[in-house]
C-alpha cells in the first residue's frame, strides 16, 4: 500500500510486461534496450497496464514493487489531477507492438454498446505512432464503401483488399482506431500504441492460423465461390485449397461450419477428398421414385471419397458444428465421417435437414417444397430431423459468450489438437 507521506513527485517508472504473440518479433529488444524474455516472439511490451490480470509495477525508487492499481487507490487526484472522481483505474494502456505477421481483423465495440461489454470493462478506441516499417508493412482501418456483412463474414485473404481500405504506412505517423472501426495491422511494423484501458475485442478473421502451426478453415456456405455457374466455383475452390494446404507450418486444422446454411454437396466431396488419405464411402443418396407409393427408391447414388492428388491435410482436424449447420454443410460432416484419423466433432447436433428441395407448383399457383431424399452412411444411418450429433457436446454461441469474447468450443479444439 501507499502510505501517507511516501513521494511521489519523482518520475515513475514501469516494468514491461511482455506478450508473447504468434505474429510478433524481436525488435522491441532495440526499442526498449534491454533483453527481451526467452527466444520466442514478442508482439507487445505493455508500459503502463491497469489491468486485474497485468498489473503495471514501478520499477524503482520508494515505491518500488507498488502497482498501478495500488497508487490509484491511495492517490488518484494525484496522477489523474481534477478527472479523478471519473475513473475507478487508470483510464489508459500504453504499449509498444511489433508485429511481424499480420494482426487478426477486428473491432472494438463503443462505450454504447453496452450489451457486447462485460460487466466493468468500456469500449476501446486506440491510436498508432509508427515506430519502424518496411515495404511490406500494412494498415487496414475501416470499409470500402459497399462493404457488407455477409462480406465481413466471408473474408479471406484474397478478399481482405476488397473489402477494408489500407494503407502503406511510413515512419513517424499517427494513425486514429476509433472503436467501431474494422482495422488490422502488420508486416514487419513497430507502432507504440496508446489505447483505452479495455481488452473487449471481436475477432473477424485470423489470417487462416490460429496458431504458428494450427490453420482455421471457415466454411460459410457451400456455394457463391464464383460467378458464372457451378464449374467456376469449383475452379475458385479448388484454387483456394491448393493455396490453404500447400502452407508447410500446417500440422493441425480446425473446420468451422457452426454457420453454415448448405449449398452445392460436390463442393464439400472436393473439400473433403483434400483430406483423405484412403478412399471411402461418404454417404449413398436416395430419392423417392413414386409419388403413390413412400417405399419405392431410386437406385442407390455412392457418393465416394476419393484421396486428392492436389495439395491436401491429413494429420489432426477438428470440426466444429451447431443447430445452424444446414443441408450442405451437414452432408460435408457426413462425409468427414468416414475419415482415417477420425475428425472429432465439437458442438451440439446439426440441423437434421439434408435433402434438396423438391419444388411443386398447385392449380392455384402456390408454390410448395418438399424434402424427397435421404442421405444414409455405410451402416445405412440417416440423421434426418435428428442431426448429426457431436463427439464432444459443448453449447454454441452460449448467449454469455459473446459479450465476454469467449469461444467454449474452439478452446476445446486446441485443448485436443495440442495433445495430438
């Protein structure tokens, strides 16, 4: 505790608090002059934190060893002056960053949106002075003008320059993150960012890894990969998988098709033959062959997994899966199925809707459509109106997960894929 009479009229100092960050460096060592810890990468070396979990402590004089939280308490008109009476902590959070890769897409919420803050925390705007930068050096900061949602959702790497604008950033600028604003940042670039005392971040896109050696394939849909009709998109696919899995740091994958509403079934065949290391059966189809009579069927239709000779993955995948995996994307799970090593599912059941719709006009002009197919495994099992069920059961989009920026289920991916 700070206790009366202690000075603190002389200038504090801080010890650094160093991040390890998978798309970090070691140039905060130059920056900061003294070693930085151990030999991996460094991304932040935070300054000056009032965070329970980071507390800042002064790092010489009479207060040394005290924390930030600790001279706030006993003496905040002291360091905040006539603000004071506003702020329980102190309001900011200043660090140094180096990002060598690329920070993941996202976005801080404003002080508004209450309901996405959780309880005590704010919103976050934040700020850049660029320290160091290269050629390959980038600052995405906001949207194209036309840029959707369903765009946000959907981005890639390919599209990420569609959809943010950005800049080649140069040494000496100052660059303003207000909260609401979509941004990243990255490509051999030291910034000193100073930041509103918050840590409520929504994570748009990572990039394809989660980690140095773990990628991330999120499926949206099973459809609009390229205008121009079915063999386009499958050309689009098949050019993006060669990109995904031709990366030699991939030892683990996890797939993400919680929101997932279907689409065209051979472009889940396509993803999943990129994963096969033997042939097998993914599911046989058959469709009604009478509208009279319920128990007559159409041949058998063998829908088989054959192993890709174009760049694939077949060591460790996680898949995880939900109530809004829908039509395609539950004939992908089926056809992940039968996979050697198994694909573990994490989630709760899919949606239990397989069948393609079979559309019939009425005298009247009503339109209606009914399901006239049913998809069955090796076992002859079909998951209509049931689902595909997980391995392991875990509640997706729990609604006290989002606001407080957890992810129960990806946690648990990495939890098994890291003891693989």
């Amino acid at each position: 505790m700070v206790t009366p009479g202690q000075d603190m009229t002389y200038p504090l100092r801080f010890d650094p608090i160093y991040q390890y960050r998978l798309w970090g460096g070691r140039r905060l060592e130059n920056w900061l002059n003294t070693p930085l810890p151990g030999d991996g990468p460094i991304g932040e070396a935070w300054l000056l934190s009032d965070r329970d979990e980071y507390p800042s402590r002064v790092s010489d004089g009479p207060l040394k060893g005290r924390t930030i939280a600790q001279l706030m308490e006993q003496s905040s008109r002291e360091i905040l002056g006539r603000l004071a009476p506003r702020f329980r902590r102190f309001p900011l959070l200043l660090k140094f960053l180096d990002v060598q890769k690329m920070l993941s897409v996202q976005v801080h919420p404003s002080d508004g949106k209450t309901q996405l803050i959780p309880y005590g925390d704010t919103g976050k705007t934040e700020a850049w002075v660029v320290l160091e930068s290269g050629p390959r050096s980038r600052i995405y900061a906001g949207l194209k003008p036309g840029a959707t949602p369903a765009d946000l959702r959907s981005i890639s790497k390919r599209t990420a320059d569609d959809y943010l604008a950005s800049f080649t950033p140069a040494d000496g600028q100052s660059v303003l993150i207000e909260a609401g604003t979509v941004h990243s940042i990255g490509g051999e670039i030291v910034v000193f960012e100073v930041q509103e005392n918050s840590d409520v971040t929504f994570r748009l896109y990572d990039w394809d890894h989660i980690d140095a050696t773990t990628g991330y394939l999120r499926i949206m849909s099973f459809s609009g990969y390229a205008q121009g009709g079915f063999a386009n998109g499958e050309a689009a696919l098949e050019a993006a998988l060669d990109e995904i899995f031709s990366d030699p740091e991939l030892k683990a994958l996890v797939i993400d098709v919680r929101i997932n509403f279907g689409g065209d079934d051979p472009y889940g065949l396509s993803i999943a033959s990129r994963l096969a290391n033997r042939e097998y059966l993914a599911y046989t189809k058959y469709a009604r062959a009478d509208a009279i009579e319920h128990d007559k069927w159409t041949p058998a239709d063998l829908s088989v997994i054959r192993p890709s000779s174009r760049p694939g993955f077949r060591g460790p995948v996680v898949e995880l899966m939900g109530p809004l995996t829908i039509s395609a994307g539950e004939t992908f799970t089926q056809a992940l199925m039968g996979r050697t090593p198994h694909v573990t599912r994490i989630g709760e059941n899919t949606q239990g809707v397989f069948s393609d719709v079979l559309v019939r006009k009425l005298p009247n002009g009503w339109v209606f459509g009914l399901p006239n197919e049913v998809y069955r495994t090796s076992e002859g099992i079909a998951f209509d109106g049931v689902g595909i069920s997980p391995d392991i059961a875990v509640p997706v989009f729990a609604a006290s997960d989002l606001p407080a920026g957890k992810d129960p289920e990806m946690e648990r991916a990495l939890q098994i894929l890291r003891n693989k």
